[in-house]
C-alpha cells in the first residue's frame, strides 16, 4: 500500500488506511508532541486526540497544499500547544 492508497482509504473512512498512516508516521508525530509537552504520558494522550482529528478531518486535507506529513505535523503541533 503507498501513502497515497492509505489517504484514500481513510477518505472512505476505511480504517485499514488509518492504520498503515499510524504505522508510518506515529513516532515522528509523537516527537514533535513531545518536544512541546514534555511528558510521556501527555504526549500519548495528544497522539491519540491527533490521530481523531485526521481521521475526522481527512476530507480536507489537499494534496496540492502540502504533504500528508506536514498537514499531520501541523495537526500534532496545534494539539500539542493547544494542551
């Protein structure tokens, strides 16, 4: 499966391309958290809220705008600061 298969999936909230984007791209996420929370426990918590708000947001994610990652990674951030 690509990056790009996993992204359509989610798109027809199938859950398998959740799955493969978590496998991908939860540590690198959960490394930006951190370095803002400061705490382990925290930052899990965080993760998990992300990956909620990609999955209910996945429909607005644009290709043209930025990669999936960046998208992601600003989503982690905003979470992140927002705590």
């Amino acid at each position: 499966m690509t990056i790009e298969d996993a992204i359509d999936l989610m798109k027809n909230k199938d859950e398998r391309g959740l799955s493969f984007i978590y496998d991908h791209y939860s540590r690198s996420l959960f490394g930006i958290i951190l370095s803002i929370v400061k705490s382990e426990k925290l930052g899990e918590e965080i993760l998990q809220q992300t990956f909620l708000k990609i999955w209910k947001n996945i429909h607005t994610y644009d290709n043209n705008k930025s990669t999936i990652f960046t998208w992601m990674a600003r989503i982690a951030r905003n979470s992140a600061i927002d705590q």
